[in-house]
C-alpha cells in the first residue's frame, strides 16, 4: 500500500482535525491505515447524525 500524497495527507488531516478535534501531532502519529480507519468512522458518524457524508470520504477505498 502507498502513503498518502501531501495533498491527501492535508485532507484526511483536516478532516480528523474537525470531525475528532485532534492535535495535529496526534493524527500525523496515526499509520495511513489507522487514519482511514478513523476517517470511515468519521463518516458513518456524520451520516448517524444527518450531517452531510465528509467530502472526498467516497476516496476511502481499502487501496487507500
């Protein structure tokens, strides 16, 4: 499996960031698979509370 691009990196940052209120230190100490893992969530917890799906969640592929 690949890392993320700088450009994905900064998204799914910024997307754990909003949904969790996590430091940024803490989210980049997260493996790629551990933040998609919590990005899935993230987006299963919107869609629970009515809230529009994160966009780009429909990027979150088990390739990541």
């Amino acid at each position: 499996m690949r890392g993320p691009s700088p450009e994905e990196l900064l998204l799914e940052t910024a997307r754990l960031a909003y949904h969790f209120h996590w430091p940024l230190d803490t989210i980049l100490d997260l493996e790629h698979p551990d933040r998609r893992l919590f990005l899935a969530e993230a987006s299963a917890l919107a869609v629970q509370e009515g809230i529009h799906a994160i966009p780009g969640s429909h990027e979150l592929g088990p390739e990541g």
